[in-house]
C-alpha cells in the first residue's frame, strides 16, 4: 500500500524537514504534494532527488490525497485542518490549534499510540509542542516503572522554535556584534545574541507564558493527567536542540541506576552518561538526530524518591517533522488508514 501526501507549509523549516523525514524513513508514498501560501507558489523544494514545485493551499483539492501533515501555523489550522478533514483526509497537524481539543488524539507514538484511534472524530491529529515531545518520551517509561508526581522543568530553546526568523535573527546580531554594527531586535523581546530570555509566547494572568503552560496541559493529556508540573521556558542562542533540565519526584522508590537501565531500554530514548568530561549531551550534538538524549541522572536527596537528569533533543525533528511521520507511519501499521487510490 501506498499513500498519497500533502506536507502544507513545505517552505518553512519544519515542512522541509517533513518532506526530508518521509524520504529517509521511506514512508509508503505514491505521490507527496508540497503546499504553501500563493506568495511561495512555485518555490522548489527537495524531496529525496526529486524537486517538487510548491502548489498552493486554498486552491488544492484533498478528495484524493491520504494524509495532510500540517505546519503552517494555528490560524491557519484552524481554518483549513476541519475543512480538509472532511474530505477524507487525515490531518496530522504540528501547531496548536487543536491539541486541547478532548475530540483529537495528541500523540507522541511512543508515549500513548493507542489514543490514535480517536481520530475518527474529526480526522484530525495533533502533534505537540516541541518541548513536550521529548519531555514525555523520556518520562513514560519512568512514570511506568515508579509513577511520576512532580515534575520541575527549565528548558533552553533553541531559536530555531521560532522559525526561519529567529534563526536568521541570531545569525545576524551574533555578526553584528562581531563587527560593532548596530544589534536590532524584531523577532525576539530582548536581544538573543550572546543571551537568555526567560519569555517564549505569551505572558498569562499567573506570570507563566503559554509556552510554559503547554508543556502542563500536554503532558497530562498524553501521560497522567494526576502528574504535577511546573516549568521555566528559556529562549537560548542555540540555533538546533532543544534542552532541558528535568526533576522528578516519584510515588515509589526508584534509584539513578535503574533509571538509566529503564532509559536504555525505552523506545526514542539514547542514553549517555558519564561523570566525566564530555560524558553528557549537548544539543549541538543532538541536531540531526532522531533519539531524545538523556544525561546527568542523579539522585535528588532534598525529596523523598527524586532524580534529576538532563534532557536534549532536536526539535526540528523529534519535537515536529519526525513525531509527525512517526504519527503517520502508526496510523498505516494498525491499519488506521487506506489508500484512496490503489495501485494499479
């Protein structure tokens, strides 16, 4: 069986790394389709050794098309994932327009693959955010093994989670600090360039920004909605990899050792720690990888039941484009899905 596919917003950092991820994991394809807005309409992109011209959303017609995965942004989702939905095709949608919508499955395959079927509602899948994704894949296997109560996270973000521009913004401080030219800031609040912000999305009523408050409200849909958790979200100077700095407190007895072993045998998870330098992940190592990396687990003394560890992985691909094809590739191994078209 093989499938046809659109990849909408394959202009953009994510849909480009979509399309890459469908050729290397040799998604079972019989046509991909690259979608954008008009103003991209015949923009080339790569796919494998193939060049495909980038056609446009609003005039493509999805009756025949399988699967649409989805990253264009939450207004746009908004408005076009219910439409194509209904159409029969299935949406796998990377913003998040839909991911607290109790009718659509939120999915991390290898954290809660049997809530996939709930598909059927609206045809539509979310994908979460990308400091969730690899926060969840490396949690589960431990919250099997001694049940999570609280979870403190601080993340560093690379500025690639803010897209093409927030990558270009640090290239373009970080040389004109080089040169003495004057730094200016768009994208960011405050400069990125040799700095931190304590500031991704919004601020809310309580002082937390919605970043941090999806990292809450996804982690309980996909693993326990009973789990406690706070976090800090930090934009960092980094250009791929997210990472994250996670304690845990656990209902049952669980020590670093056995956390490690559980680690290793946990599926999207790499393990690599040692104590000593350079025994850890840094997300300039992590870029181009599909594992969530996990280092520095230890035990933490001030809580009954602790760990500490240190967490990183790509979020272009991991965090978007791989657990979206990841998403697409559960659906065809149940048997979720088929074909609209068959082969000749």
């Amino acid at each position: 069986m093989s499938f046809k596919v659109a990849v909408v917003g394959a202009t953009g950092n994510v849909g480009r790394e979509m399309l890459n991820i469908l050729e290397e994991r040799g998604f079972p394809v019989s046509e991909v389709v690259a979608l954008a807005s008009r103003r991209s309409q015949g923009t080339e992109v790569s796919f494998g050794d193939r060049t495909l011209k980038v056609r446009t959303l609003d005039q493509y017609d999805f009756s025949d098309t399988d699967i649409c995965i989805m990253s264009a942004g939450g207004n746009v989702s908004k408005e076009w994932s219910p439409k194509i939905g209904k159409q029969g095709c299935v949406v796998i949608d990377n913003s998040s327009a839909f991911r607290y919508d109790q009718d659509v499955p939120l999915i991390v395959p290898e954290v809660n693959p049997d809530a996939i079927s709930l598909f059927t509602r609206k045809n539509i899948i979310a994908n979460p955010n990308c400091s969730t994704a690899q926060l969840v894949v490396a949690l589960k296997p431990l919250h099997d093994f001694a049940t999570i109560k609280r979870v403190v996270v601080a993340t560093y973000q690379s500025v690639s989670g803010a897209g093409k521009e927030g990558m270009d913004e640090l290239f373009t401080q970080t040389r004109a600090v080089f040169v003495a030219d004057q730094v200016d800031v768009k994208k960011f609040t405050k400069r990125i360039a040799f700095n931190v912000i304590p500031h991704i999305d919004v601020f809310l009523d309580d002082g937390f920004t919605k970043e941090e408050w999806k990292m809450v409200a996804e982690t309980k849909k996909m693993l326990d909605p009973k789990i406690k958790l706070t976090a800090t979200c930090v934009r960092v100077p980094v250009f791929i990899g997210h990472s994250e700095a996670v304690n845990i407190e656990f209902e049952k007895p669980i020590t670093a050792d056995e956390a490690r072993d559980i680690l290793r045998d946990a599926p999207g998870c790499q393990v690599l720690d040692k104590r000593e330098d350079g025994g850890y992940i840094t997300p300039l190592e992590s870029a181009g990888e599909d594992a969530t990396f996990i280092s520095r687990i230890r035990e933490d003394s001030t809580v009954d039941n602790g760990l500490s560890m240190w967490v990183v992985s790509d979020n272009l691909r991991k965090g978007a484009a791989l657990n979206a094809v990841q998403i697409a590739e559960l659906l065809v191994e149940r048997g979720l899905i088929q074909p609209k078209k068959k082969a000749a």
